[in-house]
C-alpha cells in the first residue's frame, strides 16, 4: 500500500511542478481558458458533429485513451470537430501532454471542471459526443475504448448525412 502511495505521489508531482525541458512543450500557447457558458456558446457555432474529450495531464487513463482520439482525429477531423478540455490542471501540465502525444485539435483549459460539470459528466477521462451545433448526443464516462469511440463516431456521422 505505501508503494502505491509513493508512485502516486511521484506521478502527480512529476505531472505538475510547472517546469518543462522539453522544447516542443514549451512552444505550445496556453490553452485558452473557458467555462461551461462560453464552452457551450462555442459548441452552437460550430456546424458539425464534435468529440468533446475531458482529459487532464495527472489523468493515467487519459494518457492511454489519447493515442486513440489522436488517430480517430487524423481519420474523421475533416468530417467531425475534436475538442478537448483540460481539467484541474496547470498549463505547463496541459503542454506537457500535449507535446508528448500530439495531439494537433483544439483544446480549451478548465481549471474549475465548470464544463463537464454542466453537462452531467463524472471523473475523468469523459467523452462528449454532439451533435451539429452542440446538441448532446451521448456521454461516455471513463476511459474510451476503440469499440465505442466507432460506434459513436458512426452515430454522429449519421446525423450529419
């Protein structure tokens, strides 16, 4: 029990001291900050179906689960808006993460959780799936599969037809 104690605290303290080495980091803006009115107003503009992941760099499911956004992104961001919110973190955190998976969609930063707590959305990863002009279509809380990452992503390009 105190070998898990230790790595979790290693994890999170190496997650979050705000100091970055990594060049590819550190050319990386601020996310730009939001809340759940502003998020939402963000949504109705937008003209298309959308993939709204919560993630937060202290999040090890989120680092398992971005390799497959990443890659349903590459295949369907020309038919479908990915968005991701960062949660309870820090920016240097969120840069972090971002640089080491590459993950080239918009991201927003939600220190509060204002965003998915709007919308009904419990721990973290959660995955949003809407429809064109931020119509919620479904929630997926918990880390997201390939399996249901597709089928969602089927259901929102029916919508879109």
């Amino acid at each position: 029990m105190i070998r898990k104690l230790v790595l979790i605290a290693f994890v999170v303290a190496a997650c979050g001291n705000g100091i970055s080495d990594n060049p590819e980091a550190a050319a990386i803006p601020d996310l730009p900050e939001t809340d759940a009115v502003s998020f939402a107003a963000h949504l109705e503009t937008i003209d298309r179906p959308a993939v709204v992941n919560v993630w937060a760099s202290w999040c090890l499911p989120c680092r398992s689960e971005a390799p497959l956004l990443n890659t349903a992104f590459e295949q369907y961001g020309d038919e479908i808006e990915f968005i991701g919110v960062d949660v309870q973190d820090t920016q240097a955190g969120a840069k972090e993460f971002l640089a080491e998976f590459g993950l080239d969609f918009d991201h927003f930063f939600d220190r509060n959780r204002s965003v998915p707590n709007s919308l009904g959305g419990l721990g973290t990863p959660i995955t949003f799936f809407f429809g064109p002009h931020g119509e919620l279509v479904s929630t997926h809380n918990g880390i997201v599969d390939e399996r249901t990452l597709a089928l969602n992503i089927d259901e929102l390009l029916q919508l879109d037809s």
